[in-house]
C-alpha cells in the first residue's frame, strides 16, 4: 500500500501506510533523542525519560494511562535506542484516537515530579543490576566501548549507577524540554487508519502549526555532518565468574545511508544470519564448541557495527576466536561461493517481507527510516535493490568492511594469554 507523508510548519512529520485488510493500528511517537545525544555527565538521560513519561501528565495519572489501556486490551510500550526514543501502542482501529491523545499528553504533558524520579531510579538500577547478571549482553557492550573508545556511540543506553543516582529533577526536565519538540519527533502509523484522519488527530492535541505538503526532514540532518569514529582493533579480556565464555569479533560496518548496505546484508547473512550460516555451522554443528554462534549488523548515522559473537567453554574460546577470523578472513578475500550468496539473498528477502507482514513491523520501519535519514523504501523498491545486488558486490563490500582492523572482546573466565597470539 502507498506511503503517505507530512509535515507540519514545526517540524513534527506525519507517516502512515493504510492496510486495510486488518483490524488493528500500530502508531509510534519517535523522538529523535538517544543516547548518543547525552553528554557524559547526563548519561542515561534518554532511558530515564522513557520510564518517567508513563508515571503521569498534568491531565492524567500513571494508573488513569495503563487502565485506559488496559480497558482497550490495547499495548502501549516504549524503548531506547542509541539515536532515538521510540513511545509506541498498538490498539484496534477504532481506538486509534485514543492512542494518540494519551501518547500526544505523555510526550506534552508529563509531569516529571521528584517522587517519581526517585522511584524509576531504583527501577533502573535494578534494570542495570539486571543487564549486568546477563553475560551475553554485557559483552556487547564492552565490546562496542571497546570498538569506539570515548565516542558518544560506544557509551551504554543505560548509563551508569553512578550518573542514576546523580541525576536531578532539573537536569531531566531540562534534556526533556531541548529534545522533546515538534521538528525533533516523528510520528509513524500503519494498520487500518487514514492518513488525513492522523493528521486531524494530531493538529487537534499538538501544537504542530499549519500543515505542509512538502518539506525537507531536517532534523536529522544535525548528525548528517559528524565524522565516522575509526575502529580501535584493540582486545579486551575481562575477566569473570561465567561457565561460558562469551566471545565478540567484529569492527566498523556501513552507516545507514550507504548503497553497500544491501550488498552487505548479504554478507552477514553469509557469515552468521541463519542455521545454515558459516559461524553456525562450523562453531557449533561441525565442532559443537557453542549453543549459540551468529553475526549482525547495526547501522548509525555516519558508521554502523559488525560483530561476530558465540559462547563457548573457557577452554576453548581460543578455537573459537581462530575459528572466527578465519571465516571472516576467507569471506574478505573471496571465498564467499555463488550457492552460498544465492541462497542468503533469498533469506534476506522471505525475512524482509516477513517481517512486515503485521502493523507493528511495518511502523517500525516507517519511523526508523524516517527518524534516522528521512528517507521511507517500500518493500517492493528493497526487494529490487536486493535482487541488483551481484556476487562482485557481495565480495567488493565483504572486502571493504573485513580488511579494516578486528577489535576482540572476551568476558569470563578466560585469562589473555589462554587466547594465545593476539591480533588487533
């Protein structure tokens, strides 16, 4: 179905995608504002706000929101992310005017009192207490500070207990009032609803101005300009009490407005997307060294990450760290065959339309591609640009991405010089 955008005089865009054959709306109020827009003395700024919007507004109360929800059977949720805050609900369509007024109240309206900014805060030291007891996540994002050290990039979405316990009511309230504006905020909804009818629903409960039917997305643009952090190639071993060991390899990828991003989806699909992926095969179905062995591939405004991650027994996290590079160093020089690049293409497409088969995915990619870089694909135009994609491209981008300097991390009861020679 067609692709209808917006944008007010403030700023604030508008993108829907009718589908009409469900009964059901996903809507999702996106703010540009993550955690890479912190500075270090407000680090977890963006987190804390996404918990305190649900605790009240000046019209309602925490409970009045999560029982008019619940009187609807409808979700209402939010998340974090390093370039964005994402506040999201998914109602049936008659209730989509109410899912907009109780999050256009939230994003307005919320209160931010002091006694709820001294409850979510044990709240979300509790949630890092939580991070820190999961060793496979913990990994990453050592591994991420490891890759971009000192970047706004490589810092944590959570922040650290001790800038949640340092934050106060005032410096909240004011990162609350420098991001949370019109021209910083996305609003993306896909399901059975009309275009006109959320532009209506909008302009009745924002102050968004008059509508206008052409315009550039430039608040995205803030980061347009910002400089590609360079891969480390360092190795870090922590050590720690896990019965695994959990392993990351991995350096800088492609950021999000890069033609070699399909190409390279590819690659990664290769190398570690699916059972039949290299990684998967040889750590685990040939060699049976871990549970888990995968690859992934995240992108930003000016740089993204690959990495490669698997678990294994401490003892043999030096096979599987051999295991890694060699795979990585055969797809960079070539070795990826036609059979393989074939059959990770059509992966990459059956999971592309799968994907997108509910409203929820489908807002999702709505409001991440138009927060991100203003710039919305349908599913048939990713579907060509993925069947352009050629087995030279696949070796041209494999080379670019894996030539560059490896960084490692280890977490567990590994000691470095277990790992033996150690290359960055």
């Amino acid at each position: 179905m067609p692709i209808t955008r917006s944008e007010f005089s403030s700023g604030l865009r508008v993108v829907t995608e009718r589908m009409p054959g469900v009964r059901s709306v996903s809507i999702g109020f996106w703010v540009l504002a993550g955690s890479r827009d912190e500075r270090p003395a407000i680090s977890g700024h963006c987190h804390f706000l996404e918990h305190l919007l649900f605790k009240g507004t000046k019209n309602r109360t925490a409970l009045q929101i999560a029982e008019d929800f619940d009187a609807i059977g409808g979700d209402v949720n939010a998340f974090t992310a390093k370039e964005y805050t994402c506040y999201y609900a998914r109602v049936l369509d008659r209730d989509l005017e109410m899912a907009v007024e109780h999050l256009a109240d939230m994003l307005q309206h919320s209160t931010i009192r002091q006694t709820d900014l001294e409850a979510e805060a044990q709240v979300i030291l509790s949630e890092i207490d939580m991070h820190e007891d999961s060793p496979e996540d913990v990994v990453h994002d050592l591994f991420t500070e490891t890759l971009w050290p000192g970047h706004p990039l490589g810092r944590p979405i959570l922040g650290t207990k001790e800038r949640i316990r340092a934050a106060t009511r005032t410096s909240v309230r004011s990162f609350y009032g420098r991001r949370y504006v019109p021209g910083h905020l996305v609003v993306a909804v896909a399901g059975n609803a009309r275009h006109d009818d959320v532009v209506r629903m909008l302009r009745d409960r924002m102050e968004v101005g008059r509508e206008l039917r052409e315009g550039q997305a430039s608040a995205w643009n803030l980061r347009s300009h910002a400089r590609p952090p360079r891969p480390s190639g360092a190795t870090v071993v922590k050590r720690r009490k896990t019965e695994q060991a959990h392993v990351v390899l991995g350096t800088n990828g492609l950021p999000r407005t890069d033609p070699d991003r399909f190409p390279f989806l590819i690659v990664n699909t290769v190398l570690g997307g699916g059972m039949s992926s290299r990684l998967f095969q040889e750590i685990r179905e040939k060699r049976g060294l871990a549970y888990t062995a995968y690859s992934y591939h995240v992108q930003y405004t000016e740089a993204g990450i690959f990495s490669a991650y698997a678990g294994t027994t401490p003892g043999r996290a030096k096979e599987v760290v051999a295991l890694m590079r060699r795979e990585l160093e055969d797809v960079r020089d070539g070795g990826l065959t036609s059979e393989e690049f074939e059959r990770a293409k059509g992966h990459v497409k059956g999971s592309t339309v799968l994907s997108l088969e509910d409203p929820g995915g489908r807002m999702s990619r709505l409001g991440k591609s138009e927060i991100s870089h203003g710039e919305i694909l349908t599913v048939g135009e990713s579907l060509r640009r993925l069947d352009a994609v050629t087995l030279d491209d696949a070796h041209r981008v494999a080379h670019r991405v894996l030539s560059q300097p490896m960084t490692l991390t280890v977490l567990g009861r590994v000691a470095p010089s277990s790992l033996g020679e150690v290359r960055g």
